[in-house]
C-alpha cells in the first residue's frame, strides 16, 4: 500500500478512533450512557479546527527551515489582545478591528523573521529553536504591556501586578445573534463562523502551495533549501512568507479562539499570564496540542496533522465530560508523542539528525593552562577571587531582606537545576525543556517523606534524588530513539504531564504533602529563619558543583563528551550508547530530585502553581545564558536572572530582560555569559603569560600573527642592555621584507 493510500486512510482513522475511545472512557469511568454527539463531534471540532491552524503554522516553520516554532502561539495570543482593547477600550468597530490585528500580525512574523530569524540563518537549527522560544518571551511581554498602552493602571499595593478597569464583558460580533441548539449544547455564530473561516483558509493555503508559484517554491526549498539556491529561488524571501503565514494562522487561531469561547480583556489578561504565568503567556498548552498534532502528520503532512488536532480534541472534550477534568489528556498527548516519533524515527534522515545536534554552546570552558597555575601571581589572583566569592555568600543574608535572602535560596536551588541540565545536554547531548519535571517528581517524593509520613530531612533527599533518577532513566527510553528537536518536544510534555497529573489530588492525593515543613538544623530553625535555609541551599548547591565537577574529570564524564560529539565514533571504539545515555538522564534527574526536595522545602508546599512547563523553560534559558558547557558558567545565568528579579518588578520587564538577555546572548556570546567572564579571567592570564615570556598556545591562539604581544610592557631584551659580540652570521632569506626585522617585537 502506497504511503499516500496510508495517509488518506489515516485521517478518519484518527477521528473515528478517538470517538470510540472517548465513549469507552466515559463507559468506565463516566456517568454511564453516551456522550452527546454535540460534545464529541461539535463543540470538540470546533476547538479542533481552531488548533489545526496553529499545528499547520507548526508544520509550514518546520517544512521550511527544520525549526520547531515554539513561538506559534505567542503571535495568537497578542494578536488576540490587540483586537480585544481595539474593541473593548476604544470602540472600533468589529469590520475594522479583526483587520487591523490580523495585519499586526502579517507585520510582526516580518518583522521577527528579517530582524531575527534571518540572522540566525547559518546557525544550528538547535540554536534557532531556542530563539523562537525566546521569541515567545518577547511576545509575551508585548502582551503584558498592551493593556498598560491603553491606559490601564496598576492596582496599588496588590502583590499580582493587577490592573484597573480591565473590560470583563465580551466585546460583540455580528454572528451573536445567531444560535443553534443541539443537545444538550447550544452553538452560536461564532462557532459556525471558526469552522468555516478554518475550512477556507485551509483550501486558500492548499490552492496557494499547488497553484501559485512562491508556494511551489516554498514546497521545493522545504525538501531541498540548497538545491532551490541553485536554481535561483530566494530561499530569504521563502522563509520571510513561511513566518509570515504561521503569524498570520496563529492570529486566525487566537481570534476565532476568543470569539468561540467569549473572551474579554480580563480573562484574556488572565490567560496571557497577568499574575506571571510564563506558561499562559506563551500558550504553552495550546502549543503543546498542536505541536501533538504536528508530530503525529510528521511535521509534514497536513490533512493528517489537522486530522490529528480535531482527534486530540475529542479525546479532550470527552475526558472532561467523563470525569469532569482534562488533565489526563496531558499525559494521554505525552504518550501519543512519544508513540509517534517512535513510529517515524526510521524515517528521519541523516541531515535532519545532524541538524538537530550540533550546538557551539557546549563547548567547555579551559581551565587555568598548567604552565600558569604554579605562578604565585596566579595563586594570588585565584585565591582572591574565591575569598571574595565566599565573602559575597557569607554575608549576603546580613545586608538583604528577608525576602531577598528567601530568593538568594531559590536562585542556588535554580543553579542547581541548571548544573543537572549541563550533564544532560551539555554533555551528553540529549536536549530537555521539561527538567522540572523531575524537580516536581523529587519534590513529591521529598515532600511526602517529611510532611507525610514524618521521617528526617536527610532520608528525603536520599529518597527524592533516588526517584527522580529512576524516572528520569524512564524518561530517557525514547531518548534512545529520539533527540534534539523531538526529544525536547517530548520532554516538554513530561514536564506538563507532571504538573497536571502527578499533583492532581484526584489521582495522587495519598502521596501530595499538605504542608512541608522546612528542617531544624542543630539549634537553628529555617521555618523562622530564612538565613539557615539559605545557607543550607547554598551548601547543596557546592555540594552539586563538586561531585558534577568530579564526574567530568571521571571515565563517565568523559565517554558523555565521547558520545556528545561524535557517537558513531565512540560506539567504534567500544562505547555502549545506551547505557551512557541512560547514565546522562539518571544523573541530570537525580540532581533535579535533589533540588526539587530544597525547592518543596523552601516553598513550604507541593501545589501545581510552582512546578508548571514554564519553569522548565526558564530553567534552559538560564542553561543558554550562563552557557551549557560549564558548571560555573551555568551559574552566571543563574545570578542574571536573580539580579532581574531582585531589580525588576514587573512580570513583563522580567520576560522581556529574559528574552532579549537570550537572544543577545545567541547573536553575540553564542557560548554563553560565563564564557565571557572567562574570557576576561584569560585576558588577565594572558598579560600574565607575556610579563613573565611564557609561552601558552591555547592563551595566544592567532595573536602571534598579529604582533598584539607588543602592545603588552615587557621586560627589556637583553640586546638592549649590553653589546653581545657577533661570531656567527647568516644572510637573511627575506629580501623584500628584511626592514620587518628591525622591528623590536619579542618573538617565542
């Protein structure tokens, strides 16, 4: 049977399977009869077709330039705002409101395409994913800010960041007068209006990509960008319409979204994450369907991926009516992803796996070079440092306030979680957005030991960190079929899957600790005193440094570099390639364990509102500025975000900070902020090299054909002091430039 003949069967297999295994859930575990066909075929397709448009945008990034556009959803959900304050703060009318914000939308995909995603056209594809997520920060605190624009002003001493006077009545549309009941549901014009506007646009794409000549165009670079080059297609302006279209489906999807559902700028506020909700504010959970949706049609097989979406939404809609809740449908999409690229892997080419992998941000950090460490003035240097870096913690809970000092715990927590994902993919290679995952697993587990069931601090950190490593090592499975892209993908779902289902009281409320009681240390107290939490935060978080430290010097450490640069040559020479990734995954979840039974500690409880997918985001982020390929310049990001939390109060300044500070860093310290802060530690160390004429390749690099060394004051050449008599004379062989050698440059 041909692949197509498959696929065309495929699509009512997926929606007819869906309704059967919807209706089987609710024989089980529903109220008994049948769910209405009003849920399952019509409220269900119409939130279906409405995330179809967003997988579709997911699908046309992907096709076109081997990127998972992590920010889809952000486009929609600002887009959404603008028209809901065009509407609701100053009255436009609906006709001239839904074009305005679409073709904000046509303008911002340009603009993040030209300005951003043009830029990173020769980078890693690794390196432009992390963009887009970065990207979706940005958006996010665009969003944040808009209502502010429109003159809405902060609700005074509310700790949220509210704002006055947001609208919370549904701006009107010309098709609310329209109803139809259906029981036990009744539609209105908006719904009828989402499906059919989404089944025009979808035959306006299919017409535009089979009939006119960019969208052939975009179809021949999707497969082959070089060959397109060769023939003269502007592979610039295919990317510039394949961003613009995404932005644009995106926008279709968040408007018809928010007509359907009717949404108001308060809860659109809400959703758009006003108390500092990262993961609303990118749309995590939208973006998670349609990136479901998106896998199961291989990122490129449309009618499937829309097949798909309408499938997940019935499975969706189904499960609420059943059991009341949908958030088992998280762990229900976790599972349909990994089963998916499970099925596909075989299908992946060589350049797609390449593609995926590579990343200049894992390079490592050198450390002191042996011909300077023994140096007394590099001892001195060294020792100043460290005593300097040991005055700053000792005495930071003395000088801040107890809130401040509450959060220095919380950063050495977070520098903990970034070191767990430099053994996990800055040196193993397996890529994770859903590290806090296993933070909310070690969280769990620790929390219970100590609030449940009463047991000392110290077995829940030995438990905790235990469970996390084992699951972490489940989790690691399909890493050994999938990665890069795909594998954060799946990852990312894990992450959401814990935070929905595993501290759903309904499935595990005889293990979730009500409260959790920070330890008594000797004869101190951190319930009451936030320095002895602090200190002991900070003791974890050296403790992690030194064994991560020791493992990169060990033979583990050293066959993850192995296997992170070249596996096909480390399987050669004998290196077994599935227990050292399994090794990379229980050593990067042990160590989130351990922070995440600090972390139930410090917040005093185990609730879903601290361990959502947007702390997982936040943590790589911080990896990519501090710099994946070292622990301590993993911390630096850490202490840049500390230092934008303590100095910025508002949410959106805090995701804008956030998402330049990445994108800053990708454009120009592509290794990160601490290898800058060891760029200037080796400036120094050079200087010191030449004063003393020691010569140390890895310091001079391509300096010697410069002639930089002269700028540095040396000791006088011994030619200077004193006639040395000439016995021996040799002609020189340079004729033309003989006068170089008059030049008093001291050479090695």
């Amino acid at each position: 049977m041909s692949r197509g003949v498959k696929d065309a069967l495929l699509a009512p297999a997926l929606i007819a399977g869906a309704l059967v295994i919807g209706q089987v859930i609710n024989a089980i575990w529903g109220a008994g009869g049948m769910i209405p066909w009003s849920v399952q075929i019509g409220l269900a397709g119409v939130y279906g077709v409405i995330s179809a448009l967003a997988a579709v945008g997911v699908i046309l990034v992907y096709r076109s330039s081997r990127v998972i556009n992590f920010s889809q959803a952000g486009f929609g959900i600002l887009t959404t705002m603008l028209y809901l304050l065009l509407r609701s703060a100053w009255g436009w009318h609906f006709l001239l409101a839904v074009p305005v914000a679409l073709a904000a939308a046509v303008v911002l995909g340009l603009l993040v395409e030209v300005f951003i995603v043009r830029r990173f056209g020769t980078a890693p594809r690794l390196v432009l994913t992390v963009a887009t997520i970065a990207i979706a920060q940005a958006l996010a605190a665009f969003t944040l800010l808009m209502p502010r624009m429109w003159g809405f002003e902060e609700i005074p001493n509310d700790p949220t960041g509210g704002l006055a006077g947001l609208p919370s009545e549904a701006p009107s549309t010309p098709f609310d007068g329209w109803t139809i009941d259906w029981s036990p549901m009744r539609f209105t014009g908006n719904h009828l209006m989402a499906v059919l506007f989404t089944v025009v646009v979808m035959i306006a794409l299919a017409v535009f990509f089979r009939r006119s000549a960019t969208g052939v165009a975009v179809r021949g670079a999707s497969e082959n960008a070089s060959r397109a080059q060769l023939l003269g297609i502007n592979t610039d302006s295919i990317s510039t319409v394949v961003w613009v279209a995404a932005a644009l489906l995106s926008a279709i999807a968040g408007l018809l979204g928010a007509m359907s559902q009717g949404e108001s700028v308060l809860s659109a506020m809400g959703q758009a994450g006003g108390g500092g909700n990262l993961a609303d504010a990118i749309g995590v959970a939208v973006l998670l369907r349609a990136l479901a949706a998106a896998v199961v049609g291989r990122m490129e097989n449309i009618p499937v991926a829309v097949a798909a979406a309408v499938s997940i939404s019935i499975l969706e809609q189904s499960v609420f009516w059943a059991l009341r809740q949908s958030a088992i449908v998280d762990g229900i999409l976790l599972a349909i992803i990994v089963v998916s690229l499970l099925a596909q892997r075989a299908r992946m080419t060589r350049v797609e796996e390449s593609a995926t992998s590579s990343w200049v941000a894992t390079e490592e950090i050198r450390g002191i070079p042996s011909e300077l460490a023994p140096l007394p003035q590099v001892k001195r240097g060294v020792r100043r440092t460290l005593w300097l870096l040991a005055a700053a913690i000792l005495v930071y809970p003395w000088v801040m306030s107890p809130s401040q000092t509450n959060l220095g715990a919380l950063y050495a927590i977070f520098g903990i979680v970034g070191i767990s994902l430099v053994v996990l993919t800055g040196w193993g290679g397996q890529i994770s957005l859903g590290q806090f995952g296993f933070v909310c697993v070690g969280a769990v587990v620790g929390g219970a030991v100590t609030g449940r069931w009463g047991l000392p601090f110290p077995i829940a950190i030995v438990l905790g960190t235990v469970v996390a490593a084992a699951v972490a090592m489940v989790v690691g499975l399909p890493a050994l079929r999938i990665k890069g892209l795909f594998l954060a993908v799946t990852t990312l779902s894990f992450a959401i899957a814990c935070s929905t289902v595993l501290l759903n009281p309904d499935y595990f409320g005889w293990l979730i600790p009500g409260r959790v009681n920070r330890p008594v240390l000797l004869w101190f107290d951190s319930n009451t005193d936030e320095r002895t939490y602090y200190y002991l935060c900070a003791a974890a978080l050296g403790v992690a440094i030194f064994v991560v430290q020791n493992l990169r010097t060990s033979r583990t450490g050293r066959l993850l570099i192995a296997m992170r640069d070249n596996e096909r040559t480390a399987q050669s020479h004998g290196i077994n390639l599935v227990r050292s990734r399994l090794t990379a995954f229980a050593l990067s979840g042990g160590l989130a364990g351990f922070a995440g039974v600090l972390y139930a500690h410090h917040q005093a409880a185990v609730s879903p509102e601290g361990f959502g997918p947007e702390q997982s985001i936040q943590m790589f982020l911080m990896a990519v500025l501090g710099g994946l390929g070292s622990v301590y310049a993993v911390l630096v990001g850490a202490i840049y975000l500390a230092s934008v939390t303590v100095l910025v109060d508002d949410a959106w300044l805090q995701l804008l900070a956030s998402s330049w500070g990445v994108l800053m860093i990708l454009l120009f310290f592509p290794r990160g902020l601490g290898a800058l802060v060891f760029q200037l530690r080796d400036g120094w160390l050079r200087r010191i090299a030449l004063r003393n004429r020691i010569f140390v390749p890895s310091l001079m690099g391509d300096r010697l054909l410069r002639g930089e060394e002269a700028r540095v004051p040396i000791e006088p050449r011994i030619d200077e002091l004193e006639e040395i008599p000439t016995r021996y004379r040799l002609d020189s062989n340079i004729s033309e430039a003989g006068s170089s050698q008059l030049t008093k440059l001291w050479r090695y």
